[in-house]
C-alpha cells in the first residue's frame, strides 16, 4: 500500500466534476457495491455488471447508452490490501443517502468525497464510520463553510485527528485551497492507514457496475 490518498487532491485526478471513494473493511468489493446500491435516492436500482473498464471507458459506456454520462450512475470496485473500494462516475453528485446504514454489522466505512465542479463550493469531506458510529469526519478545508471547520465524531478518535491537523499547521487561511487538501489527506492516509491504488484507479480497468432502477 505505497500510493496512498494525497494523489486525490490533483485535478481531476479520476474524472471531471470531482471524486466520490467509498472504502469498507469487512466488506468484499461486491458486497459493498451492493450496499451502496440499497442507498440510491428514488426507486430501488439494481447493479448491472458491464466487464471490466477504465473510468474513461465506463464514461463513454454510460453516455452511449444514456445519452450522457451525467445521467446515469456507474461504480468501478477493487480491493486494496484489507479494503473494499468503490469509485463513482457520472452523476453520483447528491444521489446516495438513502437505505440501510453501509457500516451496519460492525464494517468499517471510510467516505471521501469533492464535488469539483460545483459552483457552490463545497469542500472536499472525510468520513469514517464504524458500525453505524462517527469516528471522525471532517470538511477537508477545514474553512468553517458546511457548518463545521473541527473535526466531529467519537471523541478520543476526533480529538487526536484534530491534533495532527493542528501540528501540520492547519486550518491556515492563507494557504492554497489544493495544499490544504492534499495535507489533510496525507494526516487522514497515516492515522487510518489508508490507501488506494492509483495507476489502477486513473488508467487501469476495474470491474464496473451501472447503476439502473429495477
């Protein structure tokens, strides 16, 4: 696990309009792209297999098919050492909430999610969940906006976050927005032992799902 998650805070480092990485403990690739499902606002979807693609490819697929990748939703799944990973293509903005909790008997979920292109904006966000518990989550900015600028969650776990984010000097208003980023996924890749495999994620091809009502 050498890439770890700093690489997230590029330029659209896995497709244009942001990223959304869900990663589970407990959990096989397959099982966590079901659950996730079970989470679709609106009527109930189903996961439709379409082979193994890179993000590019799963992207031309979806707009083929849908007119435009924007209205449909797609996952690529993989694993990397004891994590499940899902990645969400297309127009995952907002559409996911409802259902079963992920982290229900006793998994651990990690959530990164940045809505890059949004014009509002908001911040990149951090969650980690464990059995249906906040351990901590954070706006990655750490600017006050989306009513926290601290760490919340399980307070011996939020607390010792919030201190290494201190020690690297963070909040620091005058600092550039994507350094900001990338320092807060660094202190979130050490203290969660967190990684994911990037050349696989940005060029290579991953099982891929689409997202379609039942």
């Amino acid at each position: 696990m050498t890439d770890g998650m700093t690489w997230l805070a590029a330029p659209h480092s896995i497709a244009f309009g942001g990223y959304s990485v869900v990663m589970a403990r407990g959990l096989t690739p397959e099982e966590l792209v079901g659950r996730l499902t079970e989470t679709v606002l609106g009527p109930q979807h189903t996961a439709v297999p379409v082979g193994d693609l890179t993000g590019d490819g799963l992207l031309e697929l979806m707009a083929d098919r849908y007119g435009s990748e924007w209205d449909s939703i797609g996952l690529r799944h993989g694993r990397c050492g004891d994590w499940s990973y899902t990645v969400a293509y297309g127009g995952w903005m907002g559409e996911f909430g409802g259902g079963p909790p992920l982290s229900r008997g006793g998994v651990d979920i990690c959530h990164l999610e940045f809505e890059e292109e949004n014009g509002k904006p908001v911040p990149p966000q951090f969650a980690y969940v464990h059995d249906e518990v906040v351990l901590s989550a954070f706006n990655l900015h750490l600017d006050g906006s989306w009513g926290y600028d601290g760490v919340v969650g399980e307070p011996e776990v939020a607390s010792r976050v919030q201190a290494e984010l201190t020690a690297a000097g963070l909040p620091d208003e005058e600092a550039d927005r994507r350094d900001v980023h990338r320092t807060a996924l660094g202190i979130v890749e050490r203290h969660f032992g967190l990684s994911l495999p990037r050349d696989e994620i940005v060029t290579g091809t991953l099982p891929a799902v689409l997202l379609e009502p039942a």
